[in-house]
C-alpha cells in the first residue's frame, strides 16, 4: 500500500500534469489565424496572458517570420509576467482592479480604435481578465468597481452572477472591445475557467455578445445584499430601457477547456495504476459543503477492492463571514479534512490551477490522514478556522498548503481524492 508521502507526490505530478495540457504553449499554436493585409495587432488580458502572448508571437513569427507587422499589449496579474519580444506585458491587480490595470486597458483602445478592415486584432483571453481589462463605464470610478468587486467576491456569487454585473459596469466588457475593434478583423483565442466554457462570461465577454441586461444586475445585486455605491446604482437604473447594438462579426475559438486538464490527470492516475473516477468539471457550490459531500463519498469508496481516484473541477465559492487567509480549495481542503478524521488510506489535493488561490501564496491544500489528525492534537480549532475563514495558516501549520508558483495557465479548480484499499477494516469513529 502506497503511503500518504508517495500519495503526495503523485497527486503533485497529477496537478502538473493537468496544468501542461492547457498550458498555452501547447494551445495557442495550433489556432493562429490567416495573417491580414494590413497590421496584427494583438491584444488580451487574463493569468495566462503573458504565456499566451509569448506562445502567439513565437508561432507567428516561425509561420510568418518578419512579413507581417505584430504588435499588441496584453494584461496579467501581478507576478505573472514573462519576457516577450513584440508584445508588451504589463501587470495590474486581481481579483480587485486597480489604476494599472485601468492605464493598461485604455491603451489597448486606443491601439485597436484607428485600425480597418485590412487589419487583424487577435484578443487572447483567460481567467482573471474581468478584473484585469477594466474601463469603468461613464459616470463611474475605479472605487465604484473597487466596492462592488469586494462586495461580490465576499458574498459567495459565483462567477457568472459576478461577471453578469460587471459587464454593465463597464466600457469594455460585454461586446464593448469587439465594437471599439471593427471594423478591423477580430479573432478570440481563449482558455475557458468558467463552467459551461461560456464565452459571454469568460473574462466577463469583451468580444462576443451580452445576453443579460442591467436590470439582471439589478436584480443580482439586490439577490446578494451588495449596498452598491449610488453613481452604481444610478446608472444601471438609466441602462434598463437600452439595448446594445449589434456586434459586428468576429472569429472565437477556445484553445483549453478545464475538461482537457482533467482528461491529462485521469490518463496519467490510470497509468499509475489508479480507477479515475470523473465528478464532472463543472462543479460549483460552497466550497465546504462540496468537501462535505465529497468526503462522504471517499469514506463509502474504501470498501472497493481496487484504489480509485476521484476528479472534479470547476468552481467553487466561499461566502466570507470572516476576515481570514485563504480561498475556496483551501476551505475544501480543511472541510475534508474534518469529514475524513480518522480515515486511512485517502489522501487528496484541492488547488488552482493558475497557482494562487485567494489570499496568500498557496495554490491549494493537501489532505491526508496526517491533516486529520490536528482535529484533535493541534492548538488551532478547525471549526474555528473555517468559521473565520482562516484556513491558510491553519493549513500551513500542518505542511499542507501547496506551492506550485504561478502556472502562467488557468482552468480553475483541480480537485483529486485517491482512495486506496486499508491493509485492514476501516472502523468509523
């Protein structure tokens, strides 16, 4: 029987392995486009926009050599930067937006507005850029975005009821960058972190048509008692009798799906040796109460004759009620731990797969029958911890929390739970 160590260390490999296949220098080459008459001008935002934009520009240029023009400005999170050669990096702030990220952004407006139809404008989008590619709609301010940003993120919304406010907050999302764009040709390369791999909610849907409309945000805000500043409010409540025009016609692809990540770990457990076991990659939900859930089913899999390995993404949420360190796998992590106490044999591994996970420097948590065992021997109460939402260091304190560093790629959540058959009976506590 492997032990937890052993365990650990290919749940590791698992969470690597994943990340690899939605890397974009596996991704992005295949999906260039026909080069234009004119200028390639390439923009974009996300965690994986610098990957991104160093794995276009390096496939343009091998397809193409020096024949056509390529310039552009991409947007990423703090940290996450890499070195490129025609298309400038620049970092801002996730998941709340901040005035780098506003700089940025009317940048990459003003480079696509002059552009005409014998010029290409290719968007390279992925998770995070609905904060990152941020242009506060007339009337508003960055503090206004700032406010409600926080107040969602602590409120539990998941990603889509998020994005569906922030769309009508904005001068670029929704279709908005896609009209600033024509009547150049525009083509969307995307890595999908969102449920359902929607391309309206994928950063927030700044190239492709918006299908809610402001009394949605409205309604979602008033759903999720976010005290909205004022100019906010006013002006959704002036939006609600408009409609946007019509998006001028564009090209979208999605080059990586959180599905191909988990397809990568389930051929690699199965090759160890394990039954991959599929929960589906888009599950959403209170990150606990998904832990809860999960656990269970783990405890009612030891009675198998064979070790399995289940695998979930998606993503889950954490209602704040406190003022803690952490994110949603971490949460996971400590919750499952408290429902496996006791248990031998199960070991598992909840992180991001962009490499940070809420606050702090961790992109997730381990969970072993060594993490059980601070339920009753470590000083921290883990009821107390949960409560609080301060799950990280309580983690860290045990050696769980894992650090892989920034993946410069994002599908979300990775979820794994390898479960083996005891040496002998197990016996609920």
């Amino acid at each position: 029987m492997s032990s937890s160590a052993d365990d650990r260390a290919l749940l590791a490999r698992l969470f690597h392995a994943a990340v690899a296949r939605v890397h974009p220098s596996r991704c992005v080459a295949g999906n260039l486009p026909e080069p234009p008459v004119g200028r390639t001008v390439v923009v974009g935002a996300g965690k994986a926009a610098a990957a991104m934009a160093a794995a276009f520009e390096q496939a343009w240029t091998q397809t193409h050599g020096g024949a056509h023009d390529l310039t552009g400005l991409v947007i990423t999170r703090y940290g996450h930067a890499l070195p490129t050669d025609r298309i400038e990096v620049v970092e801002a702030s996730h998941p709340v937006p901040d005035e780098s990220g506003i700089l940025a952004t009317r940048r990459i407006l003003q480079m696509v507005r002059p552009l005409g139809p014998d010029d290409l404008v290719v968007c390279l989008l992925s998770g995070g850029a609905s904060a990152l590619l941020t242009a506060p709609a007339d009337g508003l301010t960055l503090a206004d975005k700032q406010a409600v940003t926080q107040a969602l993120l602590r409120s539990g919304a998941p990603i889509q009821h998020m994005n569906a406010v922030r769309k009508h907050l904005s001068g670029v999302k929704g279709g908005a960058l896609a009209r600033a764009v024509a009547p150049a040709r525009l083509v969307t390369l995307a890595i999908s972190d969102v449920v359902g791999d929607d391309p309206s909610v994928i950063g927030s849907g700044p190239t492709v048509a918006d299908p809610s409309r402001a009394t949605d945000a409205l309604r979602l805000l008033d759903h999720y008692g976010i005290d909205a500043p004022d100019a906010v409010l006013s002006h959704l409540r002036a939006r609600t009798e408009t409609s946007e025009p019509a998006l001028p016609a564009n090209e979208y692809h999605l080059v990586a799906r959180p599905r191909d990540a988990l397809d990568a770990a389930a051929a690699m457990a199965l090759a160890e040796g394990l039954d991959p076991i599929m929960l589906g990659d888009g599950l959403e939900g209170e990150a606990r109460d998904v832990a809860c859930a999960h656990g269970d089913l783990a405890r009612r899999m030891l009675g198998r004759d064979r070790p399995s390995i289940l695998l979930s993404g998606g993503e889950l949420t954490v209602t704040v009620r406190g003022n803690g360190q952490g994110g949603p796998n971490q949460e996971y992590a400590l919750a499952l731990a408290l429902v496996l106490d006791g248990c031998r044999g199960i070991t598992a591994l909840a992180a991001d797969t962009d490499g940070v996970d809420g606050s702090g420097d961790a992109a997730g948590a381990f969970v072993s029958t060594d993490s059980a065992l601070w339920t009753r021997d470590h000083a921290t109460d883990p009821a107390t911890a949960l409560a609080t939402n301060n799950t990280g260091p309580a983690l860290d304190a045990l050696g769980d929390l894992f650090r892989p560093g920034p993946t410069n790629t994002n599908v979300n959540d990775f979820r794994a739970i390898i479960v083996r058959p005891p040496e002998e009976p197990y016996l609920a506590p």
